[in-house]
C-alpha cells in the first residue's frame, strides 16, 4: 500500500527500539518526512488499479499504530513500509472486497505481516500490541471478507481453483503470528507455509537461475503445502540511503556530493553507473528494467523446457496500469513525474499468463 504513504514513520517500524520510534513518529512529519517516505515508497497506482491490472497476490504490511500526524491518541491499524499510510488498513481491504464483488471468478491472495518475515510472532512481530488487539484485527478481516475466506481445512495446495471457485472461497488470507493473531482460526492460512525466495534481482540476472528450476521447486513447495513466493523487488544497500540523505539536507563542500554518488551508485553493481537515485522508486524502475529480461527470458526458455516455470507468485515494485511493470525514467504518482519518455512499461501480467496458458 506505499502509493498512499503519509510523511509519519510508523510505530513499530523495523529494527527501531518503541521509544526511537514514538520520538520519530511525532517528528518525521515536521523533518525529513517527504525523504523517509520517498525511501519507502515503492508503488504509485491503488489497490483497485493493481488487480484490475492482474495483480493477485498482495503483499499487505500492517502495524497497530497512531494515526499520521497524531503525536497521541489512540492506535489502530495501518499499514506500513517505514512511513504509516494515510488510511488504515481497514479500508484497503474494504477495497479489495469490492473489488472481488465485481470479478466473482477472481481469486487474491493477502499475505498480512509487518515486514515481510513469516517466522516471527507475538510483539517480535507487532511490537507494543496484545493477543486481544491482533485478534480483533482479525474479526475485523472475518467481517470484511466474510464467505470469500479460504477454509484452511483443506489443504490450499490440493484444492483446484474450480473449486474454491464454487465454494466461494477466493480470499486467501496468509497470516503472520498465526497462533495468537488469528487463534489458529480456519479462516487463515499460516505465513509459516511461505516459501520465501529472496532471490538475486537485478543488473546480474540472477532470478533467472531460480526461474530455470522454478517447475520442479514449485512441484516440491507443493509436496509440502507450501506456497513458493520469489521477490524480485529492489534491494538497496544502507550506504545508498546514507548517501542520498547527504545530498539531499548537507551543502555540496568542495565537490562532497559528487563523492557521494559515486559511492551511492558503487552500491548498485551496474558498470559505469554515475548517478545516486534519490527514492527508493527509482531504484525500483532500474530494477524493473533488468527483471522484464529475466521475465521474458523465461518465458521464451519455458516453451520449450518445462522445468523453467514461475512460482505460486512474485512481489515486485513500480506495477503500472494496464498490468505493466514500469521500466522507464519516470516515477509513478504521487512522487515527481519525470518525462514522457519515462513512461515505458513491460507487459509484465500478459507474461505470466500467456506462461500459464
């Protein structure tokens, strides 16, 4: 949900102590809070647009917080990715709800966590929060999706999509601190059965190697009833971040932004790159560039070799309208837009289907 990021950092945020984290939850609005956002903000189009785009697996990050631009008060949920979004999450999910009304054959796949780590429960995943408040969270979700929650009776791998078609059972909700969050209800499936690839994205083409094997990988995830997740989203070194923080809020001393963009851009591994990307969007669109070879490559491989195949679902960054991944030079709204030229995209939901097909 980072197209709809407000300029507070989250309660809670990922490697941060509750009171680093309360002092930088009232500050960040007033101080650096576009540049914290902008190093978090890694989609541009709503959740609408995403699946009428094809997107149908989301990754749904959430933390029991203040609200943005609230220093006090009450906490609710919200989601995240270092700033908290404008709405809560709540209203996200009603969208999708909606959004699944209108499609009856559709199925969407919500993998609800803080920062993406299946194993960690309790306040190791959601700091500062109670059984009692993660669990009527989770009534909160029964009471949105109601008869579309998936019944993880069954076993997810061995149930066709016919039949979770006919049951009406389209929503599957893979949930993080399974156990306490959701009483080990029925209704979820527990996070702990994500097969979770961090794969090497990127100018290397390293998620090709994976791809290469991803029939077989995918055969043995299944085996397991587990659900074979590949990120191919951008991954950005903690010296890039420092960097562009420098040039953005210290003057330019005796030639000191130059030095740092080139230490900025040394982090990418890209030969001969030059300049520091200022948002985290932008590490994303160069990224996508390398990804839309690796996607086609295995397409085209998969034709002829059925070992080369997609996994269950890929998360990546920068999804544009009309299903495309964006490859061009121009950041998606709500950041700067960049020049038409920017505006390319690869058919990135076309692919994967005609792979399917």
């Amino acid at each position: 949900m980072t197209y709809d990021l407000s300029d507070t950092l989250s309660d809670g945020y990922e490697g941060m102590g509750p009171v680093i984290s309360n002092i930088l939850h009232a500050v960040t609005p007033l101080v650096a809070g576009r540049f914290v956002r902008e190093q978090g903000q890694t989609q541009g189009i709503s959740i609408t647009d995403m699946l009428n785009g094809g997107a149908r697996f989301i990754d749904f990050r959430i933390m029991y917080t203040r609200g943005p631009d609230r220093a006090i008060g009450e906490k609710d949920w919200y989601c995240l990715h270092g700033c908290e979004s404008q709405k809560k999450a709540l209203e996200y999910l009603k969208d999708v709800r909606t959004w699944m009304d209108a499609h009856p054959q559709e199925l969407v796949v919500l993998w609800a966590s803080r920062h993406g780590n299946t194993g960690a429960c309790g306040t190791d995943q959601y700091p500062d929060t109670t059984p009692q408040v993660r669990q009527a969270f989770f009534k909160q979700v029964q009471e949105v999706f109601g008869e579309l929650l998936f019944n993880s009776t069954q076993r997810l791998n061995e149930t066709s999509v016919l039949s979770l078609q006919k049951r009406n059972q389209r929503l599957v909700w893979l949930a993080t601190d399974y156990v306490e969050s959701t009483e080990s209800s029925p209704l979820a499936v527990d996070a702990k059965s994500i097969d979770n690839q961090l794969v090497n994205s990127g100018h290397g083409l390293g998620a090709i190697k994976f791809l290469r094997q991803g029939g077989p990988k995918r055969r043995d995830s299944s085996a397991q009833n587990r659900f074979l997740l590949m990120s191919m989203a951008a991954g950005v070194a903690k010296e890039a971040i420092e960097a562009a923080a420098k040039i953005e809020f210290l003057p330019n001393v005796f030639g000191t932004h130059d030095k740092w963009r080139k230490e900025c851009a040394a982090t990418s591994g890209v030969p001969n790159m030059t300049f520091c990307p200022k948002y985290l969007m932008e590490w994303s669109l160069m990224t996508n560039f390398y990804n839309q070879k690796v996607i086609d490559m295995a397409y085209v491989e998969g034709a002829a070799d059925l070992d080369v195949d997609f996994p269950n679902a890929i998360y990546l960054d920068a999804m544009d309208l009309g299903g495309l991944i964006r490859t061009g030079t121009a950041t998606i709204n709500p950041l700067e837009e960049g020049p038409v030229h920017g505006t390319d995209g690869f058919a990135y939901s076309a692919t994967v289907i005609a792979a399917t097909v």
